[in-house]
C-alpha cells in the first residue's frame, strides 16, 4: 500500500515501467488504467489473503450465493472508493497531467447479466462485505456477457461483448482448484453391499476451472470473494479423445463443446427459453460450487452432519435450484448418508428467492432431456418428487389435481420452482406486494402447506455505487447538510427532511440536478449530436425492455403530447426529454418493435420545428450499468409504469429515488413501499392496482377495443401506428397495433387516460421549483430503506443466520 500521495505516484510510475514497459509519456490511457488497476489489485489481494486466513481459523458460518448472473459493472472505481484511496490517486495522476476519470472509463463493464436480477446480486456482494459479512458469490465466467447494443436505422443490432480483450485485471484464475462435472452417462445400481450404491458409467468430463474476483468492503478489512467457473476439457478425456487416434476435427468439435457451457450469457430477462445448453451451464456451475463448498468444509471439519451450522446456500431465483440434488448426490454418493439424513441437510442448508410471477419464465426442463443429460441427478429428484407427493397424499387424500399441481414432476417436465421451495427451507419474495401475490395466488398451496418457509426480503441497492460513487456533489452536498453517518447507516439520510422546505439547500439540490443534467446533455450531443434542453424536464425510463414494463405506454403518451402541440403550437406546456434506455431480448419481436417505434417517434418529433424544441425524444443505445451511473445522477422524473403485479420489485425505481427523481408509477412492485415511506405527496402513482389486474385476468371483462372508440385522442395515436404518420412502412408497427387493439394483455390503454394525468400533475409540481425541490429532497431523505445494507441486514437475521466476522 502507498502511504501518501508522492509514495503513490512514484509506484504508478514504476507499475507503468514494469508492466507495460513504457514511460508515462509513451504509455497510452488503456496502459495507465491496467497500470493503477495493477498497483490496486497489489493491495487488495494482501488484503484478501488476510481475510481468507480469518475464515479458515474460524467456524463462522459462511453464506455462498449462487446466481446465474453478476451485474457488477466496472470496478476500479468502487475499488478505490472501498480503500480509501480515490482522493490520494485523484491528486497525484493529476499532478502527472491524468485525469481519473478518463482512466476509469477504459475498463470494459462487467455485463455478466440482463438486468435488475444480476445488478441485485452485484449490490449483495457490496452490502455483504461492507457489513464485514462472511458471504461470497459464485457464478459462471461468461466468455461473452450480454451482448453490445447499437442502433441502425431504429432498430436494435447485436454485437458480440467480448469484454476479456484486453485481458481482466480483477480476476485470478485458480487452476489448482478446479473440479470435475460430470454429464450424459448412465447409472448403475450395486447392490452388493449393505446399501445400494449408485455407480455413474459412460459419462462426459467438464473440468471447471475457477476465477476468483475480489469484493471489498467499504473502508473495511473484508474481502469477500466472487468465484466465476469456466469450463475446460478436462485432460483425461483430452487423452482419450479423438486427438490421439489422428481426428483432429472431431477433437477441435469436442472441445467447443465443452467450452461452449461457459461460452454464453442467455440474453432473456424474465423469460425460460428451453434450451439444453441453459440446463448444461445451471448444472454445471451447482456442481463445481457445491464440490467446491465441500470439499473446503471437508479441511476444516471431520463430518459433514454438521454443515448447516457453517454453511447456507441460497439460490437467486430457480437457474441454481440444482443445487438441491446435487447436495443430496454429493452427501450420498460420495460421502455415504442414508437418503433422510442427507434430505434434513440439504433442505435447512438451501434457502430460495422467487424474482417472478410471470408463467413465462418459470423454468421446465422435458424429463428426457433432464434425465438424460443428467441421469443420477433425475434419480434423486425423482425420489425426492415420489416422497413428497406421498407427503402430499396424506395431507390432501384424493386431491389429485392439487398434489399435480404442486408435484416437481408433471406432465413430462421437471418444474424448478416446485424443486426450490421443496428443498429449501426458506422462500422469500422481493417486494411486499410480491410476496403477497406468491402466497395467495402463484404459490398458494405451497404456502398453505409450508407457511413458515415464506417471508419477504423487499430489494435494495448499494448506495455506495448508486449515490457515494456515482453522484459525488450530491454525497457531498448531503455531507455538508446532515454529516457522514449516513454512509455507513443510510437511513440517517432522513435528517434531510428538516431542509426540504429551506430555499437555500433547494437552491443547491436544484444546482446540482443542473450540472448531472449538463453532463449527460453533453453526453448525448457527443453521441447523438441532438441538443437537449437541460431546463426541459430529463423524463427517464431506463430499463429492460419488455411488454409488461410497458414503454409503449410512455411513447404513445409521447405521441399523444406531439399530437396536441400540432394542433395548436403555441399550447402552454412544460419542455420535456424523454431519455429510453434497454435492450430487447434478440428472439422478442414485440420488444425489439417497441424499440423501433421509440427511434421512430424520436425522428419526428425531434425534426419538427413546428413544435419548437418542446419535446426531444432520446434512445441511449447499450444500457449498462456505467451508463446506468451517467442517467439516474441527471433524472427529473422516474417512470416505473409496469402493469400492476408484474414487476416483482424493480431497483432501478431505487436508484433514482435515491438520487432525487420523482417516481411516476403503479402500484406495483417496491413502488408502493417507496410511496409508503415518502408519502403521497412526493410521488405520482395511476393506474390499475394488481387486484384489480388479477381480478380482470380472472374474469376476462377487459376490452380494449371499447376504449379505443371511446378515447378520441388515443384512438388518434394508435391509429397513427399504421397510416403514414411515422416514416416507416405501414406495417411496420401493424403487430403492436394488434397487440393493443385485440387482447392488450398488459393494460396499456386501460391505463392510459390515468397516465395522461399523472403526467399533468409531474408537470404542474415542476412548474413550481419549491415543491420540485421539496419532492426531490423528501425522495433523497426516505431512500435509507432501499440500501441493500438493510436487505442483507435481514437475510443475515432472518434467513441465512450469519453473523459479521471481524478479527
Ligand atoms: C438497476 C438496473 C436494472 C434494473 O432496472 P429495473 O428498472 O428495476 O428493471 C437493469 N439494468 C441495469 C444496468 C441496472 O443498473
């Protein structure tokens, strides 16, 4: 570690010579940022290994979250933040003519996920070791994270993001801890001895290969770690394969076989797509953790009866739900338990998160496909699925289509979420209303028969990344006003209360939404060369895009508004940006339309004089997490517009609360704990609640066809979807027109007319800086409970029974 400012820069300066081998004046910025990273990277991994001795002389109970996907973004950053160290780099690069800044932005972002799941599980990690919490990822290490989006022409292209180009500084590769995972084969029965026992024949070898990342706290001694698993053709079968025989081809095909399990991150984000290669890479990474969690136990103590008091695995969502087999397999085939003893294990050892209630993308895998690419494990859960529908039987005589519907096999598939609440002994939603909608409707008879495994976890977010990090006039505004502690307990960023209504602090609020505001202008202008108006309201929504978040709602309000400043020029109405941001899974048409129509409608609108520069519409291509840092510092209004009940919680709603938009939103999700604790006054929620959805699913007496002959200015808008308003073909948006017209599945001209004025009233609070301000410091002030330190808090109480571990 460097002790000042002059022992920093003359180390940098040294890393430059040693690593790149070039002096400061040759070396280019990508040389100095893999120069500080290096220098970085030095201390941390000290840091680490002290924290890795503490583990290993301790019997702390360790949680190891397991997670198809990590969101975590770029890391120098929050690295030197979490070391203390970002003001010594600041002022000695800029003494060597370096601005930090531009260094950082050399770092590809991590993009090891789609959205709001894989950033959840990002701020986990932050939160668990800030709390000095004895917690650690584990995933895959996708060659290829989710794909680079541009825009051509309007519509959405992918290019592949190979972010390990240039080589990771983060990561450490542990080729001595890799294991073996096995998949295909058969299994026989031997029953020779006491017991019958399971013998695997005929199987493949994938040797997974670990790359362990660093994950600090903050100012804090903790280095927790995130082990990523790739997967590699393991030697034995290299030597057995065609290779030796002189069939180089069919060696080179083996070889991107195996290599493709952890080639790959699927691009669908609340979707279950079906594919063999997804069920490979699930299993695949289980497997390799759970080897890896015992095989590490195994050092420490003599028996494994023990390991639910030193170990608690959790799985994000169903991807990792494996893990319930593969404990049991690994307890009874390799270690010898009898089935009960390793079922009482395995299933107070295995905890779960549900992330949906959508039918669509709850995972199935067909029985022949599960059963014969992973025959032992098809076995257990076969077992595990014949013992508890006896279960079932006895609580529920005769109710067949009850014990159906809660059964883990059925109708020919493996139902992942029915094996994840069966095998763990915790499941929790991520929201209030969530949890409520699991236990009454979704997961109802499970909830009946297990009522103490359900409990909610509402979601939150690091507000060191989201508010330390990456809005830092606002942290120090906020220091100044009200002291520090608020970093290291954030509900103390309530003190900020007292000033919502004091006209000098609104006045600086409102100064620094400016310049976050002119920052991110400056960045469209760069890119886009549109000019926006940084006093027009910066209207956002950012996020994945899909039909039930419904940025269709939002353009053909945008169209709408157009559509009256054509009739009339010189209407009286608040200038407004809407900034879009998200990408669309590759394979959903509707998704990668509603993309188009927003390019579309941004090129009429923003080419039309007529209307004055009242409206300026934005598509920000590849939504990222650093992208993600630039738009929420600079956001007036946050639109969280999901058809009530389907978005189990969403973050980014939290994100830019904590960073003083005004949310204008349903009541779905954490919205309506964020209304809950800043009180109607300082947000805007319209629109259907989710009995009322549920209600009209259930009754089938919605018709959007009426609303469309009744509503004069919205059967306007739709109209003009498919006659030559937009300059593209006339059935280009046809499919969208349908949707709305025909079924209009998700509510959105239901929902319009209440949208319509939800966005009058965002304008007429705007109109008015002191309340503007008001709301926007009233938001800052209530955003302490969406900290992920207070999710973490309760899991480490509530279901994980951890404890902070500090020498
Ligand atoms: C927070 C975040 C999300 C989740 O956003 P929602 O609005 O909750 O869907 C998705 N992607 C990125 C990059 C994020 O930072």
């Amino acid at each position: 570690m460097f002790t000042d400012k002059e022992d920093f820069k003359v180390q940098f300066v040294d890393k430059l010579k040693t690593l790149q081998g070039k002096s400061i004046e040759e070396a280019s910025k990508l040389d100095k940022y893999q120069a500080l990273s290096a220098l970085i990277r030095d201390v941390i991994s000290k840091k680490w290994v002290d924290t890795n001795d503490r583990y290993k002389k301790t019997v702390e109970k360790q949680v190891y979250y397991f997670s198809v996907e990590f969101l975590i973004g770029r890391l120098l950053g929050s690295n030197l933040l979490n070391l203390d160290v970002q003001g010594i780099c600041a002022e000695g690069l800029s003494e060597l003519g370096i601005d930090l800044n531009e260094l950082e932005q050399q770092e590809t972002d991590a993009g090891l996920g789609n959205g709001g799941l894989g950033r959840l599980a990002a701020c986990f990690l932050d939160s668990l070791a800030s709390l000095n919490l004895p917690g650690h990822g584990c995933g895959i290490r996708y060659k290829y994270g989710l794909f680079e989006q541009k825009i051509v022409n309007g519509y959405q292209v992918e290019n592949p993001d190979n972010w390990l180009k240039n080589s990771y500084v983060w990561e450490f590769r542990k080729a001595d801890k890799a294991v073996k995972v096995r998949f295909n084969g058969t299994v026989r029965t031997d029953y020779s001895g006491r017991e019958p026992k399971f013998i695997h024949e005929g199987y493949d070898t994938v040797l997974a290969v670990p790359y362990d990342i660093p994950v600090l706290g903050y100012k804090s001694d903790t280095v927790n770690t995130l082990r990523l698993w790739s997967a590699e053709v393991a030697e034995e079968q290299f030597n057995l394969s065609s290779f030796n025989k002189g069939d180089y081809n069919q060696g080179l095909e083996y070889r991107y076989a195996v290599e493709a399990i952890s080639e790959i991150l699927y691009p669908e984000d609340s979707y279950y797509g079906g594919r063999v290669l997804r069920l490979k890479q699930e299993y695949f990474f289980v497997s390799a953790g759970i080897q890896s969690i015992i095989r590490r136990f195994k050092r420490h103590y003599q028996s494994l009866h023990n390991l639910t008091d030193h170990v608690a695995v959790h799985i994000n969502d169903t991807h990792p739900a494996l893990c319930v087999p593969e404990l049991m397999r690994v307890l009874i085939d390799e270690e010898g338990f009898g089935w009960d003893e390793a079922w009482r294990i395995t299933s107070n050892t295995i905890s779960y998160t549900n992330h949906t209630i959508m039918p669509e993308a709850l995972e199935k895998w067909p029985t022949e496909i599960f059963q014969s690419l992973l025959p032992r494990l098809f076995m257990i859960v076969a077992e595990i699925n014949e013992r508890f529908c006896k279960e079932l039987w006895n609580h529920y005589p005769g109710d067949w289509e009850k014990i159906r519907h809660m059964a883990i096999i059925a109708d020919g598939y493996v139902k992942m979420a029915n094996l994840a609440v069966v095998g763990s002994y915790s499941v929790n939603g991520v929201a209030k209303i969530h949890t409520e909608i699991l236990k009454k409707e979704v997961m109802r008879d499970f909830y009946l028969h297990y009522p103490y495994k359900f409990n909610n976890k509402t979601n939150g977010i690091t507000h060191r990344r989201w508010l330390l990090k990456s809005n830092p006039k606002l942290a120090s505004l906020i220091t100044n006003q009200i002291g520090p502690s608020w970093i290291y307990h954030p509900t103390d960023l309530r003190n900020l209360c007292r000033y919502a209504h004091d006209s000098a602090f609104q006045h600086q609020i409102e100064a620094i939404k400016r310049d976050n505001k002119v920052k991110l202008a400056d960045y469209i202008k760069n890119k886009y060369q549109i000019v926006v108006n940084v006093n027009s309201i910066f209207d956002v929504q950012v996020k994945r895009i899909h039909a039930y978040k419904r940025q269709l709602l939002n353009v053909l309000h945008i169209m709408y508004l157009y559509n009256r400043l054509l009739d009339d020029p010189d209407l009286l109405i608040t200038p407004r940006t809407f900034i879009f941001a998200g990408k669309a899974a590759p394979g959903y048409y509707l998704a990668k339309q509603t993309i188009k129509l927003i390019n579309a409608v941004a090129q009429r609108v923003n080419n039309d004089v007529r209307i004055k520069d009242k409206l300026k519409v934005v598509f920000l291509e590849n939504y990222s997490v650093s992208l993600a840092e630039i738009i929420f510092a600079a956001a007036d209004v946050s639109e969280q517009i999901s058809t009530a009940s389907k978005e189990a919680s969403g973050t980014g709603n939290m994100k830019f609360m904590m960073n003083g938009a005004v949310t204008c939103g349903t009541l779905d999700g954490a919205n309506i704990e964020i209304r809950d604790e800043v009180c109607d006054a300082n947000i805007v929620i319209f629109g259907l609640t989710a009995d009322e959805v549920l209600n009209y699913y259930q009754t089938g007496t919605y018709k959007s066809i009426d609303i469309y002959h009744s509503d004069e200015a919205l059967k306007r808008v739709i109209d003009q979807l498919t006659n030559d308003f937009l300059a593209v073909s006339p059935d280009e948006f046809q499919s969208i027109r349908d949707g709305l017209l025909h079924n209009d599945e998700y509510f959105v001209l239901k929902d319009f007319a209440a949208y319509q004025a939800a966005q009058q009233k965002i304008e007429n609070c705007f109109n008015v800086p002191e309340i503007w301000a008001r709301m926007c410091i009233n938001n800052i002030a209530y955003s302490g409970k969406f900290s992920s330190d207070r999710t973490i808090s309760e899991y480490a109480i509530g279901i994980w029974k951890i404890r902070p571990f500090l020498i």
